[in-house]
C-alpha cells in the first residue's frame, strides 16, 4: 500500500505541475480547476504519508490504549450495526499490515496500533480541510473543499474501522487474560 500511495502522490504531483504549466501559457479556465484538483489531491496524499510516518516516528505503536480518547462509546455499537462495518471493513487496504499482524504482534500490540491509525487518521481529518484556504489566491472553492471532503470521510472510515475492532480486541485480551488465570490457578491448586 505504501508504494501505491507514494506512486499516486507523485502522479498528482506531475499532473498538477503539468497543468499549472499548461494553465499559465493557455490561460484556459478547465486547466486552472485540473492542477487546483492534482494540487489539492498531492497534498492529501503527502499529508497522509507525511503524518503516518512522523506519528509512528513518535509513538512506536505505544499508544496506551486504556485512556478516554480509545474507549468505546456507548451510541457506537448501535452506529457501527447501522453502518454495516462488519461486512465492509475486511476490504479496506491497511497501509501497514505488519502492525496488525497476530503471528507478528500481541493482541496488546495490535490494540496499540489501532489506537495510532486512529489517531493518524483523526489528524489527516483535521488536516484535510487546510487546502480550503487556498481559495483566497486562486478561487475555486468547489474544487478545494470537494476534494476537502472527499479526504475527511476517506479517514473517517479509517477511523470507524479502528474504532470498531479496538473492542473487540480488548475483549480478546480479557479472555486470553482469564484463560491465563484459571490455568496457573488450577496449577497452583495441584
């Protein structure tokens, strides 16, 4: 998936240049639209590379997992039935799939990496309506908060899916924990 992102960052980087180039020596109004829409689109996926990697730089997949921020909400299982992510969340691409790895990684480690794609994916939502500023200069709203948009939910999902497994996971754990409990009691009574 990385290779996809960075290969796409630098399509829309190329088309948007070429564009600009075009829209300055043809002064054609569509070109203008076609490099603000590359642009914008090269910086959502920069921004998602670039932020994915400072985080993970940061916090090494060691996101404490027990705070407030990662707890289930109450409103969310009924959301998350009404939203059918069950059905669809085992088709969405994972950027790193060695983080959620069982034959690599703990149920704990794989909990703490969920709470980071979370976090990465609520900052690139916050992030992606930066562009929107850009209409000072060069107008076009549409094309700037279209693509805006676009972004925002794209990681929202990301962020319902997270939000979704952490749960589950952490059920994992308390019944692997209690397994672990009963079996060096039973142990310990013989």
């Amino acid at each position: 998936m990385k290779i996809k992102m960075i290969a796409l960052a630098i399509i829309f980087f190329m088309a948007g240049l070429a564009c600009g180039i075009a829209y300055y020596f043809a002064r054609y109004g569509v070109l203008l639209t076609l490099a603000i829409t590359f642009g914008t689109c090269f910086y959502h996926f920069g921004l998602r590379l670039v932020v994915g990697h400072s985080i993970d730089a940061i916090f090494k997949n060691k996101m404490n997992y027990d705070r407030w921020w990662f707890r289930e909400r109450k409103f969310e299982t009924t959301l998350y039935k009404i939203l059918l992510v069950k059905k669809w969340k085992r088709f969405m691409p994972t950027y790193k799939s060695e983080y959620f790895d069982i034959r690599k990684h703990s149920l704990e480690e794989i909990v703490m990496a969920t709470c980071q794609a979370e976090i990465v994916h609520e900052v690139n939502m916050v992030l992606s309506f930066v562009p929107v500023v850009f209409t000072i200069w060069f107008g076009s709203l549409a094309a700037f908060l279209i693509t805006s948009c676009v972004a925002f939910c794209f990681d929202g999902i990301f962020v319902i899916m997270q939000r979704y497994n952490r749960p589950r996971l952490r059920r994992l754990i308390e019944l692997k924990n209690k397994r672990k409990a009963n079996t060096q009691t039973d142990s310990g009574a013989d």
